[in-house]
C-alpha cells in the first residue's frame, strides 16, 4: 500500500509533533508540510493532529528504545529556527526507524547533518544570551527581553531561576512572544501577543547610566577592536543590552510626568514588553545585573 501525501496541522509544541509521527505510521501518510496554529492552504489533503499523551509517549519510547542521543538531539532541534524544521525532524525519525541509531556516528550524513548544524546554532545562542541578559527593576520585579532566532526560554529557565532563586522577575522573548514568569520557587512559560513596559524611573535611570560608564571606562582604547567586538558581542544582540540604550530613551525616562504619558509607553524603538502602568511618580530603586 504507498503511503499517501498529506499536511499536517497540529499545535506547535513537540509532543504534537510526536502524534504527527504516530498518526503517520498508523494511517500509512506521509506529511509533506507541517503547519502550526496558522492557517493553511493547500491542495493536497490536510489533517488536524490531536496532541495526545499517551501517543507522545509511545513515540518517545520508540526513539528512546533506539538512542538516548537521539531523543536528546531531537528535543533541542526542534526548538530551532531551522527551515522545515519538522520535515528535517521527520526525515530523521524514519531513518532512525529504518536503519537504527548506527548513523549517529557520521556527522556528514545528509539526514544527521541539518540538525546537528542547527543545534551547534542554538547551543552558541544559548551560551551567549547567559551573559548578555540583561535586567532591570520596575517596581520590585526584575524584567528583561530578549530576541533570540531559536527558541531558548524553555532552555535559559533553569539557569535564571536557579541564578535569581530568591528573586521575583520576567523574561520576554519579543522574537517568539513567550513569557517567563518566576516568583517564590515557581515558574511558567506562556504565550504573550502583546506587553508594553513603562519607562524606567530616575534612580533606575541613574544605574543605567552607571553601568554605561563602567563599561566604557574598564575598555581599553589603545586596543579598540571594533571587528573583535563584533565577534564576540553580535550587534543583534544589543537591542536589549543596557550598555547600548540610546541615551534619548534615558532623557525620555527623565522627563517631567503629563497628561501625555497617561497612555503605557513603548519600550525602544517601539517594541513590546511587560505591561506594567506607568505611575505618577518614579517607581523603586533598580539595578541592572
């Protein structure tokens, strides 16, 4: 019997695309595009995947069964920003089916080869985001953003909850609009369309301003490297670094409170954040760390 062509729509999180996987082998098709909550048109037949438990489970077990390493690679590539990703994700699976875990050991192979390339990508975007977050206080809650290309918040939660143990604080992922929230030993991620943070107040203004001054003054001029810089700290990570806030966004934060700033304030260049009201009078002391 040749297995038939279809699309898969399912919810987007890794145990629904383990039931595509099961709803695959059971009803012999094979998914050519996998779509999320998103709509989609297509003109080969389309099937709506249910996530289910026990199917997740199942499939998990099977990989398991094969290699440890396997089901380890697959968890982290698919929190990647790979093209197709479940394609490359489902080629993977069936040669692992159909051949056993014996071409883990060539790293050139055309199937292996995508996910071990987009996980080295991930992993580096991980490293570098554990030193370049940064926080700040609004009104006794540490917040900070991030715009990573992979999804690294399920990743970074261990790390900052286990760092800021005894804090209150907020992660936000502008790039795929998820939220970690952690307070009193607790944490959760959930989706976020839209936050909006109010400007920082004056005393948070002053320690920004602080910090700026200590990282200009610990450089050394005589050995200024922009090439070097960029290397190790990627422009498109300091959209949300303290040390490169323009300092328009400062004076703003400075500035007498009026009937104009009734309305939540954006955070630089119009971009989202927690919402939290921007209060008649500069909120608590902050810090960044």
């Amino acid at each position: 019997m040749a297995w038939e062509d279809t699309v898969y729509q399912y919810d987007g999180s890794y145990d629904g695309f383990l039931c595509c996987i099961y709803e695959s082998y059971l009803n012999k098709e094979f998914p050519i595009a996998f779509y999320g909550d998103e709509e989609c048109f297509s003109l080969y037949p389309v099937r709506s995947i249910i996530t289910s438990p026990s199917h997740a489970r199942r499939v998990r077990r099977s990989i398991l069964r094969r290699s440890e390493a396997a089901d380890r690679l697959l968890q982290r590539a698919f929190l990647t920003c790979m093209e197709d990703k479940e394609l490359c994700l489902y080629r993977f699976i069936r040669k692992l089916y159909a051949e056993g875990a014996a071409f883990l050991k060539n790293q050139s192979d055309p199937v292996y080869y995508p996910l071990l390339k987009a996980v080295r990508h991930l992993n580096g975007e991980l490293e570098k985001l554990r030193g370049f977050v940064r926080f700040s206080e609004y009104s006794g809650v540490l917040g900070g953003e991030i715009e990573p290309k992979n999804r690294v918040l399920p990743l970074l939660r261990s790390h900052f909850c286990n760092r800021y143990a005894n804090e209150t604080f907020f992660l936000y992922d502008r790039t795929h609009r998820e939220l970690l929230l952690y307070d009193k030993g607790r944490s959760r991620i959930f989706p976020v369309d839209q936050l909006h943070l109010a400007l920082p107040g004056e005393e948070e203004v002053q320690y920004r301003r602080l910090w700026k001054c200590f990282y200009e003054h610990i450089a050394i001029q005589s050995r200024f490297n922009p090439r070097c810089q960029n290397t190790h700290m990627p422009k498109r990570y300091r959209g949300t670094m303290t040390e490169f806030l323009p300092d328009e966004f400062e004076r703003r934060a400075t500035a007498p409170y009026t009937a104009a700033d009734a309305v939540i304030p954006s955070a630089p260049s119009g971009r989202s954040a927690l919402e939290i009201p921007p209060p008649p009078v500069p909120p608590a002391v902050g810090s960044n760390l």
